[in-house]
C-alpha cells in the first residue's frame, strides 16, 4: 500500500524562490512554532552552500525571531549560492546550485515494545526521571505500585536502528550511560509518553525541538 499523502491539510508552504509553483515542503501549524523553528526545520531538509533568506508572499524577510508567531501562507527561500572571501566571489559557489534538498533517507521509527532485562530498565529510568507524559503531562495511575497504564518509554533514536547508531557512533553523546543495554538504552534517549502521544511521535505527526523544549504537531 502506498504511504499516504499527508500534504493535504498543509498551511505552511515552502519553496525555492527561483520557482514560487513548486513546493519543496509544508507543515500543519500548531499554536507556538515560532519563525526561528520554520528556520530550523528548513535548515534540516535544505542544503545551502552560502547565507540565504526566507521572505513571504509580500516579500518581507522572515527573521529567525523566537518571539515572533509563524503565520500561515507561502514561504520563499532566497540564496544565491555566492560567498564572499576578502571582497572576491568564490567561482566554485557560482558553479553550483545555491539549493539543493537534503536525500538523506529518514529513518522510521518503531515502537520499542520488547520485554527483557535490557529494555525494561531504560523504561524504569526514563519513567524515574520523567514522572509524567512529556507531552500532555498526564500522570501514571499509582507509580508506587508500579503501575503506569497507557504511558510508555520511547526510544527518541530507534532501537532498531542499534547497528547504525554504533556505527556512526551516537553514544559519544552520552554521558548517562546504563550497566546494560549500551548506551542506545541511556535514559537521554527516552522520554515518557502516553501509548497514542508515542505513535504520532513514531509515525513523525509531531517533532521535539531540544534547543526551545517546544513540541510541534507538523507534517
């Protein structure tokens, strides 16, 4: 079965300014996404070789502004592909193209539902340091008696992608590492979520930006 399109809903839209037809990318905006975190989410899925600017359709220049509300409309992204070194033009920068989209293939994430000793304690560590749902805030039912229905430790980078976290080494990032599991299983890789907050989280229909501890419902 074909994924589904999920660009339908979209009011946010992006585009290569050189071609204002054709969407390159779009979310659903939900209350609190800032201007700077349309900046941030472009600068994963765009590659510039130099500075660029993002305008609206009035062609006002959309700073990277935490305090400033992002708005729906059409969003235009303006690079020219030039740096400048002591006054001169790099010829190699006008030789290629100022845009070009990320091909780096996303990795989906699966729930982590296994049982065993490894997995079991992340879940008591992240469920010890979060106390809560992250997201909605919702509390477990009486965590003295261990009992936490309808709240679950997701795994942020996926534990079935363990082979490409050793080997691009994403454990050099953690300092909290646990007596078994490798540090794929460091409660900084977990947060608590309730079970249906977790499969949006899986399915990628909301995203966690670490740097404003802002989440976001997007597509």
């Amino acid at each position: 079965m074909p994924p589904r399109d999920r660009s339908g809903r979209r009011d946010v839209h992006i585009f290569d300014a050189r071609d204002r037809n054709t969407s390159i990318g779009g979310l659903i905006l939900t209350a609190g996404v800032t201007n700077a975190n349309l900046h941030a989410m472009i600068e994963i899925f765009v590659i510039f070789k130099s500075e660029y600017s993002l305008q609206s359709e009035s062609n006002v220049t959309i700073a990277k502004d935490d305090n400033s509300l992002l708005l729906p409309g059409n969003y235009y992204i303006d690079s020219d592909g030039k740096s400048v070194f002591n006054g001169l033009f790099s010829l190699a920068n006008l030789l290629v193209e100022p845009i070009q989209i990320n091909n780096e293939t996303p990795l989906l994430r699966t729930i982590s539902l296994q049982t065993g000793t490894r997995v079991q304690a992340f879940t008591d560590a992240v469920r010890s340091r979060d106390g809560q749902c992250v997201i909605t805030g919702e509390l477990p039912m009486d965590p003295e008696y261990n009992l936490w229905p309808g709240l679950e430790a997701a795994h942020i980078f996926p534990l079935a992608y363990e082979g490409i976290w050793k080997d691009h080494d994403y454990g050099r990032w953690i300092s909290n590492i646990p007596d078994r599991g490798g540090t794929i299983n460091s409660v900084q890789n977990g947060l608590l979520l309730r079970s249906d907050i977790h499969q949006l989280f899986d399915f990628y229909f909301f995203s966690i930006n670490p740097d404003v501890c802002l989440y976001t419902l997007c597509s």
